[in-house]
C-alpha cells in the first residue's frame, strides 16, 4: 500500500509536528508499506493570503496513492478518496484564538469573512475525511465545540520509546525539555531552596533565548545552590536525553497547562520514573497518580519542594513508584503499532 | 514529483540540496505532486501559482515543470525538460493525447504560461544544449547550459571488461531496448547483451524476453526486469565490454553516459538520442550510429573485435567529461552566481 502523509512546512523552520511526521513515515515503512511525506509550504501571514492557499491545495492532484494521512490545515483540504485525518491541531486563528480576541484576522478587515470560509472548508474536508482523529482530548473538544465532527483521540506516541529503557538511579531529579518561562524551570530551582539538602536536580534542555540559562543561573547563585543544581542548557541529542532520563531517581515537568500528556512526561514513564508535576499543568496530569507513581504539588516552591524532598527521602520506594508508572503508561497503550492500526483501518 | 516514483527528476534534487549543504547554505526542498492528467494542468499550474515563497528564503531554485510557477523575487531556474508531450513530442508518435482542439488550446495557453513563469526568473540555466534549442525554439527564451553531474559519493567499481554490451536503465519503449535484441540476432561475433532495469509497464519486460526467444538470441541476453540498486548498476557497468544507451531524443546526455564515464567504458548510441551526442562521439569516445538493427549490430560486433580501441573510447569518455566541466563545483557557481 502507498501511504502519503501531508504536513504543512515554513522553509527552516523544524519542530515536534514535522519530527512526528518523520517518526509516523518510518513507522508505516517498518510495516511493510511504502511511505512518503509531502510537506506542502504555508503561510497564514497575510492573512488575506490563506485564501488562495486553501484554494492552491484543493487544487492539487495526487496521483499514484492509496492512502493520505493529513496532519494539520490546509493541508487536509487534499482531495483523496481514502483520506484520515490525524488532526494536531485546527487553525486555531480562526476558532479558539478568534473568540479569545487572540488572532491576527481581527485586524483584517477580511477577516470574518476568512474564518467564515475556513470553517466551511473545513466542515467539509471533515465530512469527506474516511476517518478523523486528534492528537489530544483538548483538540477533539475545540473540533466538536467549533466544528459538531466527532473525533477518536488518538495520542501520539513517543518517536524513540527504545531510548527511554530505564536503569539504575544516580540519585537527582531530571527536568528535561525545553528550558523556557512556560516550563518553569526557575520555579524548580526556587523549590530546591526549599527541599531537604539531599535533593539533587539537572536540567537540561535548548533554551529558547539567552535570557533564560541567565536567569536560572541568577537564581542559582542568589539562592547558592551551585552543588545542587546541575544546568546542561543546549540541544541535546536524544541519546544524551535518554541517558539523562534513564540515570535519574524520578523527573520533574511542570509546564503551565499543557494540551498532551507531555514527550517528557511519557519519556520519564516509558524510563520507569516517578513523575513530579503541578496542579495547574493541564494534560501532564494525566500522567500522574499521587502516591502510586508521582506527585502533584502546588505550584509553589514550597510544595515542589516538599515533593522532591520525599522522593529523595526514601529511593526504595522512589523506584517502586516508577515501575507503577511505566505499568501505567503501558496500560494507556499509546504505541506506534495501535496508532498505526487505527491510522490504517 | 510524482508519489513514489523516484528517478532521475528527484535526484537531481536530492544531489543538489546535499552539495549545497556541503558548502555551508541552508537548504530546504520543496516537493509539489503532480499530475499529467491533462485536465488536471491548469488547475494545478495555478496552485502552483499560489505558493509564494517571498520572503521565507533567500533564493528558489526550480527544477522540474512546472515548479517555476511559485512566486519568488529571485528565481533561478535549472530547466531540464518541458512537460514535452504539449512541445516537442506534440507532433511525434509520443504524443500521449489525441490532436482536438481543445487539447491544441491546452497545448498553446500552457506554453504562453511557461514563457510568462520563465520570464519571471532571474537566471535560466539547462541541463543540456538541446534542452537550451527547444526553450529558445518554443519559449523565444535563452539559456546557459549546466551540465548535471552524479553525486560526489556515486562509487564507481573497478573490474575488468567483459563480453557484454550493457544497458541499465528503465525497461521503455522510448529507450528501445528492443532495438538492441534485433541487432543481436544479427551479430556475428559472440558479444552479449544486458539489459537491466523496471520496466515502466505494459509488458515491456515480458515483450523483451520474447523477442529475444523468438529470434534465438536468449542465450546470449540477459532481461533483468527488477530496480537496479546503484551498487549493483554500478557493477554491472563496471563488468561491460561498453554501456549502451539509445533514448529517443534524449534531453540530455543521461546519468548512464556518466556512469559508463566513471567506469571508463565507451557509449553505444545512435544518431537521434538527443543530448547523448553532446557527450559521445562517434569513434572517439564511444560509438554513434543510425538507429537501426543493421548498424548497432555492426557497432557492437566492432566494439567486441576491437577491445583495445573499446577501452581507448572509455577512457577517451572519461576525459570528455572533465572537458565539458561537468561538475558540482560548476553547477553551483552558477545556480548561485
């Protein structure tokens, strides 16, 4: 069978929707099939020019496949007889982002007109779609409250899970991810000054500007946890990630309301970690069962502090909650083979 | 590009994108399906149209038709074949719909937009002198030409000459394969033939291997009717007595014309294949002859006989390549100029 998937691109710029197109590619390869990625270019700025944009890849032919796999908008605008949407997310200028006064069509005076056409466009992409799944409940809520599509919440697995194999602890707590205001490492590095002098944490991660490996150092050093707390801020490769992981006592994520479950989160897991995460960190909670494989504190340094503390306290037990947390992760079922059974039905 | 059909057209681009890369520029391919439906064309032309690459790179480099539709304000093209059936191949056998008139419509408003997208392009380079006669005959447009080269770690495997005549390369009837078989029933020496490669469909590979039974000549070809990897390509190449490579007026001299270069063995070919005569001479570096079984079989019979002229041609080819200046190093300074 011929499988094309379609992502939207901007020349240069690479995330984690094109590193999961990637991994979904290889992943239908592995199968047997063959695979191929088309990444067409997109761009919502003007906004007067999403029109023409929507209309160019209504326009487009795809000869020789049998199966499309459509990522995100305008892309699944395609027209293919077998298409399945694995929606990461609408275009959210015109719906959630629109209402919230968030979008840049509301300073179009073409704007109402545009949501108004993208949301028809839209309805019937949906309608003609063989099936249409999500990445997260978050997406199938917007998708059913905006659109009235119902969705199957198909959760993206993680690209590398053999990285993530588990091993003995080093004792510290990792925090990995990408180091920046929303992922909160500096409320991490607060919470130290407030755990139990045996808590060790790393974090490691790209930053997002020079401004935050500054700050955090700045904290560290006003608060004199230089031996405490180890930075290891750049682009790591994988390998080193899952070295960092693997080594840990348990691993600290509290990003603010996420929309996934979280890669870190769910690598941590997949490692046999205990997870520490926060009240307010939206999807990653889903992640977390206190007292069977993590904790969730308050978002405060003293109750992230007391949380490391207590995993730090007692390692037997540490590590008796990560077991619980990757049989609880497994029990979620979130693979390559069940997404690529239900993506291929 | 087509979905999962790979060749030559995608090479080009996956060689230039890593040279490119191995000279420290950022390099981003832009793949666009298509298809040769041709009720499907201006729909199509104009969602190419509509991609506008202003401001998110420097420079597009267009390769295939008809990429040079997207918008940029420094295009520069490198042409290497018109969508031929509404050109050169409308008056031919080849053409692949009947003459109507909305199809000669088609046919004229098509060629109006590519000289209008063409006209847009700062610099027009070709892969080839005929290519460059067809854009100037058709489109009024002048070109330079830019020889593409195979990529830098494209290994070439040394062994001695064999007995065979070798040609690697899709199974098609625009490749005449079949011209081959019949010139081999007329040889009288014992030299081989084999041809190697997919054939593109219509049941030229089974055709071939009957012909060739038909004429008593199985023996001494060899079909190979499967995708050739390039190690295996180069291989056989390696192991030939010379290449052989007749295309109905090519575009361009054709990787297997460099790939016989690489391994120092003449070309076979004839007088109509187009670009290949750029490359190969008769009796210099190969030999070029009318495209008739007679011919070829007397070519191939000569190219047996004479083995030390063989290998004088081969290396003689190897040589024109570098007289040609067909190199990377040449192709991006003038893409990039």
């Amino acid at each position: 069978m011929k499988v094309l998937v379609a992502n939207n691109m901007a020349p240069f710029m690479w995330g984690g929707a094109e590193e999961l197109a990637v991994t979904l590619v290889d992943r239908i390869r592995r199968r047997g099939h063959e695979a191929e990625l088309l990444r067409l270019p997109f761009r919502w700025d003007p906004v007067e020019d999403i029109l023409g944009q929507m209309l160019a890849i209504r326009s487009l032919e795809l000869p020789n496949t049998d199966r499309l796999i459509a990522l995100k908008f305008p892309v699944y605008l395609l027209r293919h007889e077998h298409k399945s949407m694995w929606l990461l997310h609408q275009f959210r200028q015109a719906y959630d982002l629109y209402d919230a006064g968030m979008s840049p069509m509301h300073d179009s005076v073409r704007g109402d007109e545009l949501r108004e056409a993208i949301a028809r466009a839209d309805g019937q992409s949906f309608h003609e779609a063989h099936a249409v799944y999500t990445n997260s409940p978050t997406t199938s809520d917007r998708l059913w409250h905006y659109n009235e599509v119902p969705s199957d919440v198909l959760r993206p697995p993680l690209n590398d899970p053999e990285l993530f194999g588990g091993g003995r602890s080093d004792g510290y707590i990792f925090a990995g991810g990408r180091v920046t205001g929303a992922k909160r490492q500096l409320l991490l590095i607060e919470a130290m000054a407030h755990a139990s002098s045996k808590v060790k944490l790393v974090i490691a991660g790209p930053p997002e500007s020079y401004r935050d490996p500054a700050a955090l150092k700045k904290k560290i050093e006003e608060l004199g946890l230089q031996d405490r707390v180890h930075l290891d801020l750049r682009l790591l490769s994988r390998r080193e990630v899952g070295e960092y992981a693997n080594r840990s006592l348990a691993c600290a994520y509290i990003p603010f309301d996420e929309d996934s479950l979280g890669y870190v989160a769910m690598e941590a897991a997949e490692a046999g970690k205990a997870i520490i995460t926060t009240t307010d960190s939206g999807g990653v909670r889903g992640m977390v069962q206190p007292g069977n494989n993590g904790w969730i504190a308050d978002p405060t340094p003293q109750s992230l502090g007391a949380a490391m503390s207590a995993a730090t306290a007692s390692p037997a037990k540490t590590r008796k909650m990560g077991q619980a947390s990757r049989e609880y992760w497994r029990g979620m079922n979130i693979t390559w083979d069940y997404t690529l059974d239900r993506l291929l039905s | 590009m087509i979905p999962f059909v790979g060749g030559g057209a995608r090479n080009i681009v996956d060689w230039l994108a890593d040279e490119l890369v191995a000279r420290g520029h950022e390099v981003e391919k832009v793949m666009l399906p298509f298809s040769d439906e041709p009720n499907d064309l201006f729909p199509q032309l104009a969602a190419f149209r509509s991609i506008d690459l202003t401001d998110a790179v420097d420079l597009a480099i267009c390769i295939r038709p008809p990429a040079y539709f997207v918008k940029h304000p420094r295009k520069v093209v490198w042409f290497i074949h018109h969508l031929r059936t509404y050109y050169d191949l409308w008056e031919s056998e080849f053409r692949l719909m009947q003459d109507t008139a909305i199809a000669r419509s088609r046919r004229d408003a098509l060629r109006r937009a590519d000289t209008a997208a063409l006209g847009e392009a700062s610099r027009i380079f070709v892969n080839s002198q005929v290519v460059g006669d067809r854009l100037a005959r058709f489109n009024g447009i002048e070109s330079t030409v830019l020889y593409p080269p195979l990529p830098a770690d494209y290994a070439a495997s040394s062994k001695p000459a064999g007995d065979s005549i070798t040609y690697v390369s899709r199974l098609d009837l625009t490749k005449r394969q079949h011209l081959l078989v019949e010139a081999l029933a007329l040889t009288t020496t014992e030299v081989r033939l084999v041809l190697a490669g997919k054939a593109a469909g219509g049941g030229y590979g089974v055709y071939l291997k009957e012909h060739a039974a038909n004429l008593g000549v199985s023996e001494r070809v060899t079909v190979d009717d499967r995708w050739v990897s390039d190690e295996e390509k180069s291989d056989l190449i390696a192991g030939s007595l010379a290449v052989a490579y007749l295309p109905v007026d090519e575009d361009s001299y054709g990787y297997p014309s460099l790939e016989a270069a690489r391994a120092q063995r003449p070309v076979l070919t004839t007088t109509d294949s187009g670009g290949v005569l750029e490359l190969v001479r008769d009796g210099v570096n190969g030999r070029v002859v009318e495209p008739t079984a007679e011919a070829l079989a007397a070519a191939m019979d000569e190219l047996f006989t004479n083995r030390e002229q063989t290998a004088l041609m081969g290396r003689a080819l190897a040589d024109s390549t570098v007289e040609l200046g067909i190199s990377w190093d040449t192709v991006i300074e003038g893409l990039l100029s």
